[in-house]
C-alpha cells in the first residue's frame, strides 16, 4: 500500500515483524514533495527513505462478512480484524534540499551583493 506522511506523523501500517520501540526503515519512496520542490521517482526516488520507530501492534476495526443463498436457508456470519503495525515518523532521509522560506528569499533579494 502507499501511504503520505510527514516528520512527527504516527500511521498505521501493514503489519511489519519489528520489536515495539525499534527502528524501522521503509526504502521504498515514491514521490518527495516540500514547499517548492517536488522529486518524483521513475519508479521510486534514488537514496530516498524514511525512519520511524515502532509503537506497536494495534487491530483494526472489526469487518462483518454475511453470506447467504437466497431460499435455501444458507447463512454464514463472520467477521475479520486486521493487524496494523503502528509507527512515529521520525525522518525522512534524501528529500530534496529544503527550500528557503518567503522571508528568507526576501533577505537574500534586499542584500546587497559582494563585489
């Protein structure tokens, strides 16, 4: 699955076999985005991964499945939880070079340049 995420976001993931409290590295990044910059990978961005560490395992909510057969008395109720496994984003490595604020574009325009 693809998921969006940020620095200091916890998301729900499939489930991974990691120790709660451990780092997890995922590597497979599609598309990099920040203020101005966008690195889109052709399929995925070279050198690019994020950094999280494992909360822990959590269950999804509860999927009722009903089967029937019309006129034939035939009924089945079952249900299904999902494993999650749940994860702080800490970092997120080979993003493109962070780009300068509005106010930090503005002072570079009104300083005088070196001569």
């Amino acid at each position: 699955m693809q998921y969006r995420v940020e620095e200091g976001q916890v998301v729900e993931v499939a489930r991974l076999d990691a120790e709660p409290g451990s780092q997890v590295e995922l590597a497979e990044v599609l598309l990099i985005g920040g203020a101005d910059q966008t690195l889109v990978g052709a399929p995925l961005v070279a050198g690019a991964k994020v950094l999280g560490r494992v909360l822990g395992d959590v269950k999804g909510d509860k999927i009722v499945v009903f089967r029937y057969k019309n006129k034939k008395r035939y009924r089945r109720r079952t249900g299904h939880r999902q494993n999650y496994t749940r994860i702080a984003i800490s970092e997120i490595v080979g993003a493109a070079e962070r780009a300068p604020t509005r106010a930090e574009s503005d002072e570079q325009a009104e300083a005088p340049a070196a001569e």
